[in-house]
C-alpha cells in the first residue's frame, strides 16, 4: 500500500481526504490519504519525519512556499507561480509540482468564461493569487489587477479598486474571506471581500473557497445574474492531476465531474421553511428516504 497525507497548518474544513480516496479508488490504486495539521514552530521537525514515511503528499497554507528548499526540483507551473502543492518521494529524493495551475484553469472553463482580452482583478496576495495571476495571463488576460489590503507598486487598495478600476470583467476571490465560518464581519453577507455593485460591466465571479459550497460573494454574483462559482471544482481537479503526478497513471477527466457532483449531493442541505401545520415534518422524512439524508427539526 503507498501512503499520502495532506499537510498544512489549519485543516480542520479540508475535504482532500475523500476526494483523494475516491480518485485511487477510480484508478484501482491501493492507498490511503491523511489529514496531517503542523503547527508553525514545528514545520521543519516534523516534515523532516514526513519525508521519510510517506510516497508522496500534498501541500497547503501556509507551507506551499517553505517546502520548496526540501525539494530535489520543481516542474514548471510551480517555478512560474513560486509555490509547490504536491510532492512527490522518489528514492527518498523529493520532486515538487503546482496542481492548482490546472485546477484553477478548469473552474475557469467550466463556468463558462472567457478571459481573453478581459480585465480581471484577483483578490489577495497569497499563494493562489499567484496561480489566479499565471492562469489568467495563460488565458489571455487584458489586464490584471491584484487587491490588497494595502497599496504597492504591485498592488491597489479594495477602495481603489471600487473606485477606479469599475470596468473590472472577471473577479477572482483568493482570499479567505467568506470561508466558513465567516471569521471576518458579521451580518447577511458577512464574509463578502468586495462589493459588486462598484463593477456594472462585471460578467463573471470565481472564488477559490469551496465551504461553504456558495460563498457569499457568490451568491452576490448570482442574485445580479452574474455567473459564479465557488473552488469545490478546482480542488477536485488539482486533486486529479496530484494524483496522477502520485501513481504516475493516466485518470480520465471524467473522474473531476464524477467526484464533484457526488461531493455536492453529500455536502448539499434542504432547508424547508414555513408555518406550523403546513406539512415540513411529512416532507422532510419523504425527502430522507429518498436522499438518505438525516431531517433535523429545528422547532
């Protein structure tokens, strides 16, 4: 059996586990999968003893750039973006890739939206903005525009970019913000990083959260009749080619949408709301025979 993890700082929301073992198990490949949390101050230990264990695994905030003087080399994408998410163990000699690059891209594609000749403000500064910039230059990006919290000579503040930069066609949320459980603000649409309404030619949201499965800014973009999505897909689909880049096997395209629909219909909830008498109870338990889900009575 080859074994796999998943490391970073804060896993607690990772969904990496099952969709991990659902691609080995589509491509017949005897392994398991781990959850493995490091704290900061235990980072260089405890890889070092990874390492050692391990057949390959997979990387995630905040380490995707602290790995990378671990590694024997790293392929292209991961060179081009400055961050490595899968590693893979060969003779105890350690080869970094960027999934995300891939990921990324076919969210992109699968919304539909085009960037060719498209403005496209990216939200952050981490590691996936760094993949939302190489991808959307890849597609053919007018212009990009990274957000900040503060103004560089790379970057504009969230109040410029509200201000100036209205023409904005595509918007790509990199941040945290909206990701459960809505750390930042409070209210409706607590969590939201930028407000819509500043950009009227705005024909396209992606966001890289993907719990919850519609976040805020998503549902932003829809109720203006703005195609949108959030990032279950894109983790999918880097899980796919990691997972390649693992077993060194071909696995069919087909698996991304195979094993996102299924996550959707395990993850998704019905909510039934009305008055006292009106039939949720009866409804509820039709529902869960039929979808196999639990009814919780809020009453």
């Amino acid at each position: 059996m080859r074994h796999y993890a998943l490391i970073g700082e804060k896993l607690g929301h990772s969904m990496s586990r099952p969709i991990h073992e659902a691609i080995f198990a589509a491509a017949g490949v005897d392994a398991d999968y781990r959850i493995i949390e490091i704290p900061r101050d235990r980072f260089t230990e405890e890889t070092r003893q990874l390492i050692a264990t391990l057949d390959g695994f997979n990387v995630t905030i905040p380490y995707k750039q602290d790995v990378i003087p671990y590694l024997e080399t790293i392929d292209e994408h991961a060179r081009m973006i400055g961050a490595v998410n899968t590693i893979v163990n060969r003779g105890g000699k350690l080869y970094g890739y960027n999934t995300d690059f891939f990921g990324m891209k076919t969210l992109i594609e699968s919304i539909p939206l085009d960037l060719s000749g498209a403005k496209v403000l990216i939200l952050g500064t981490g590691g996936t903005s760094k993949t939302a910039l190489a991808v959307a230059s890849d597609m053919g990006a007018r212009e990009i525009v990274i957000v900040s919290r503060r103004t560089t000579d790379k970057t504009v503040s969230y109040e410029d970019a509200c201000a100036l930069h209205t023409d904005a066609d595509i918007i790509i949320n990199t941040t945290p913000c909206g990701m459960f459980p809505y750390p930042d603000g409070n209210g409706e649409r607590a969590g939201t990083p930028i407000d819509l309404s500043h950009f009227p030619a705005l024909r396209g949201v992606v966001d890289a959260i993907y719990n919850p499965l519609r976040p805020n800014l998503v549902l932003d973009a829809r109720e203006r009749d703005i195609p949108a999505e959030g990032g279950l897909l894109m983790l999918v689909a880097q899980a796919k080619e990691s997972a390649e880049w693992f077993t060194g096997s071909v696995i069919d395209d087909s698996q991304i949408n195979n094993i996102h629909q299924a996550l959707q219909k395990q993850t998704e909830n019905i909510i039934l709301i009305g008055m006292p008498g009106c039939g949720k109870s009866s409804i509820a338990k039709e529902l869960a025979r039929l979808t196999g889900k639990e009814v919780v009575d809020a009453d």
